[in-house]
C-alpha cells in the first residue's frame, strides 16, 4: 500500500531551523521525483522543492531558494526538507509527494498524507 507519512514539524522562532521527514512507502515512489509543497490557512496548496530520484537534480520556490535544502535517502525511502532561516510566512502544513513539472508549474501527486505543521513565531 503506497503510503507517505511527513514528520518533524513544530514551533519555531524566526530565524530557526527545522528538518522535515517523509517516509514513503510502497513502489510508486521508486524512480520518482519527489516534492514537498506547503499550506497556509486560507492559501492555496504551493510547491516548496522537488529532487530527482538521484539527487542529481533539486528545484525550488523564489520564496524558499537559499534557505531550504532537499535531499533523498533512497536505500530508507525518504525524503528530507532541511529548512534554515525561517520566517513567518513560512508557517503552513507541508506535505511531501511524488512532483512532476508541468508548463512551469509543478504538481503533487492525487493521494497526499497528513502534513506535519510548522509554525513559526516572529
């Protein structure tokens, strides 16, 4: 059963770090790109970064770029979000997913896990 389950959220200050986990489980995910996207209250679901299924290749958001890193543990199917420098807009519910790239604009896959909530305090 493909499962995907995100983890390592909480209440942090600006200017704080974080680091997101997801592990992903079942063989939809092998040899995919992965994503994270994020939620605000009252805001659409956005992309955050994607990763290829090497590693040879990371994309991110203008509002992220700099402060986030993604990274991929193939061999424990997983999928890290290392957030540095946080701010208050930065506080949403993120999720990870399968991503694909569609004219310019990058798309999660159709079943998404439960986020895990980062909020962060100015």
């Amino acid at each position: 059963q493909e499962q995907l389950v995100e983890s390592g959220g909480g209440l942090v200050q600006a200017g704080g770090s974080l680091r997101l986990s997801c592990a992903a489980s079942g063989r939809t995910f092998i040899g995919r790109t992965m994503g994270w996207f994020r939620q605000a209250p009252g805001k659409e679901r956005e992309f955050v970064a994607a990763i290829t299924w090497t590693g040879s290749s990371t994309y991110y958001a203008d509002t992220v770029k700099g402060r986030f890193s993604i990274s991929r543990d193939n061999a424990k199917n997983t999928v890290f979000l290392q957030m540095n420098s946080l701010k208050p807009e930065d506080t949403a519910v993120y999720y990870c997913n399968l991503a694909r790239l569609e004219r310019s604009r990058w798309f999660g896959g159709d079943s998404w896990g439960q986020g895990t909530q980062v909020t962060v305090s100015s």
